[in-house]
C-alpha cells in the first residue's frame, strides 16, 4: 500500500464497478444493513470480500446467485 492509499472499513463509503455498472455503497455492522439503501453488512458475502481492499482491486465474490466479479472504484 503507497501513503494516503485508503482501505476499505466499516462505516465507509465506497464504489464499486462490476457487470451490472457502477454502485455506492457502505459497509455496515449486520444490524445496520440495508441492501437496497447501498448499506451492506459485514456478515454479507459481498461485504466481508470488501473489507480490506484499496482502489483498482478486483474481487471475485461467491455469492448465493453465483460468483460476482467488483472492482474497488473510489474509497472515500
């Protein structure tokens, strides 16, 4: 990681690119999730491959409806 590189955390915003287009979204304790208002729980598939990772990363993700592939677009 280069200085002043962000990493994805809990709490904050992100974007993401994947096959579907680009969308915002925040990861959030399971408590406070909220799929359809952009809050994705730690606990999620998604949101614990998230966590971690800085801009230009490509993830593939398992998820229930098959293997996603994101990449990391903006931490902020």
């Amino acid at each position: 990681m280069t200085p002043g590189e962000r990493t994805i955390h809990v709490g904050g915003r992100i974007r993401i690119h994947s096959e579907d287009g680009e969308e915002e979204l925040s990861i959030v304790p399971p408590d406070d999730a909220d799929a359809a208002g952009g809050y994705v729980s730690t606990d999620s598939p998604l949101g614990g491959a998230l966590i971690g990772r800085t801009v230009g990363e490509e993830i593939q993700v398992r998820t229930p409806g098959g293997v996603r592939v994101v990449t990391v677009v903006a931490v902020g």
